[in-house]
C-alpha cells in the first residue's frame, strides 16, 4: 500500500510538472522565451509626400511674361514642340538655331545688340517685315522666342494695340556668334486694303527676348493699323539670319 501511495503522488507531480511546462510554452514566441509587447510610434507618415515648392502646402508659384506697350520680350511659348537643328547661311552673318532648352545666362542683353527693319516683303494683302537683332559684344550670346515690340510716336507715345504673338510655331534658341543676326516678322494687314485706322509712327520700340530695356529704331515705312478693322499687328518667332 505504501508503494501504491508513493506512486500515486509521483504521477500527481509528473502531470503537474507538464501542465506548467505547457502554460508556459503557450504565453512564448516560440521560442521557449516570453516576448515582450509590441509598440509602434504614434507618428503617422504623410500619404503620398508634399509636392509643393517649400513644403508649406502652398502651391508654388509660376510667372508668364505678356508683351507691353513698352515692347517687353519673352522666350516663352507652350506650344512649341518638335525637335530640330538649322543653320541659316543667309548673308553669311545667320546664326545656328536649335530648340534644346531654353535661354539662360548666356542670353544676349539689350546692350549687346543693334536693332533693325529690314525690307518689306509684301504679298496677299499683307505687309511682312523682318526685324534684325546683330550682336555687336565680342562674345557669342544667344536669342530665343518672341521680340517684344510697339509702334510709337514722336513724343514715345505707343500707336496702337499691342502686336498678337502667332503661335503654332517651333521655337528655337538662336545662337549668334559676334556679327550675326537673327529676325523675327512683323506683319499686318494692308490699310489701305483693310480700311482700318492709320498713324505714321516715329519708331518701333524693340526689346529683345527676357530683356527689359528696349532698342528704338527709326520708322520709314508709312502708316501702320491702329484701330478698326484688320488693325491686329503680329509678331513671329525669331530664327536664324537676317530674313532676308
């Protein structure tokens, strides 16, 4: 009986030791080791990132030039698409036009260049004049986009609206090594065939792209539209060589 109890207390202790052994191995990782709690920051991480300028949230800003009555230039031109590369050999004095990027430092200012009007070429009802821009610095510079330009009177008061950019067309950055040119049109309508309003101006006030200063030249060419019908005057692109 004695070796019966003894036995008895024995099996007790051995399913006891393995019901402990069990509790234990359940709370672990595993292991056979306890982990402890899991925690994770209370910081969330934006969606998707701030995609404005100083990450303020504000969006950043963006600026456009427009001409003026004072012929402000631009380079600027959103429809301009293609890719090309020219030489203009006109004279001997073209420069080399490309459309890679925009204009930067090496742009020629308004001290570096001499202003003209070259001769019109008329044809359908319209009168088409190239005007010149000719770096005249010792370094090699470079024009791209739209001249601005106004008509004007003797005392600089502007003649009529400002001129209307065509669009449509391929923009090209000009490079003009020292004596070379390059022309951008000015045209508008006949007034005698349009029966629009005329003046006789002075000069045209020309600035040349992203400059502020302007060139005056000497108007010699007659009355020019200012109002009513047909008065609209347009400007193109500039490309290599004189226009000639």
């Amino acid at each position: 009986m004695a070796n019966s109890s003894q036995s008895l207390r024995r099996a007790a202790l051995l399913v006891s030791a393995v019901a402990v052994l069990g509790l234990t191995t359940a709370c672990g990782d595993g292991s056979g080791t306890v982990s402890s709690p899991q925690t994770e920051s209370g910081t969330a991480a934006p969606a998707g990132g701030d995609t404005t300028a100083d990450g303020s949230g504000t969006p950043a800003a963006t600026s456009s030039a427009t001409n003026t009555g004072t012929g402000a230039g631009t380079g600027s031109n959103p429809t301009a698409s293609g890719s090309s590369t020219s030489t203009s050999t006109s004279s001997g004095s073209g420069g080399t036009s490309t459309n890679s990027g925009t204009a930067s430092s090496s742009r020629c200012h308004t001290s570096e260049l001499n202003a003209k009007v070259g001769g019109n070429d008329p044809g359908a009802g319209q009168e088409n004049f190239p005007i010149v821009l000719t770096n005249t610095s010792g370094r090699t510079c470079t024009v791209r986009g739209y001249p601005g330009a106004a008509f004007a009177s003797a005392s600089g008061q502007q003649l009529g609206p400002d001129p209307q950019r065509e669009t449509g067309a391929t923009v090209t950055t000009i490079t003009l090594k020292p004596g070379q040119s390059a022309w951008a049109g000015l045209s508008f309508s006949n007034p005698e065939i349009s029966g629009a309003k005329t003046a006789t101006p002075a000069t045209l006030v020309v600035t040349p792209p992203d400059e502020k200063d302007s060139l005056k030249v000497k108007w010699t060419n007659g009355t020019v539209p200012v109002s009513g019908n047909a008065s609209s005057v347009r400007l193109s692109v500039f490309s290599a060589g004189t226009g000639a």
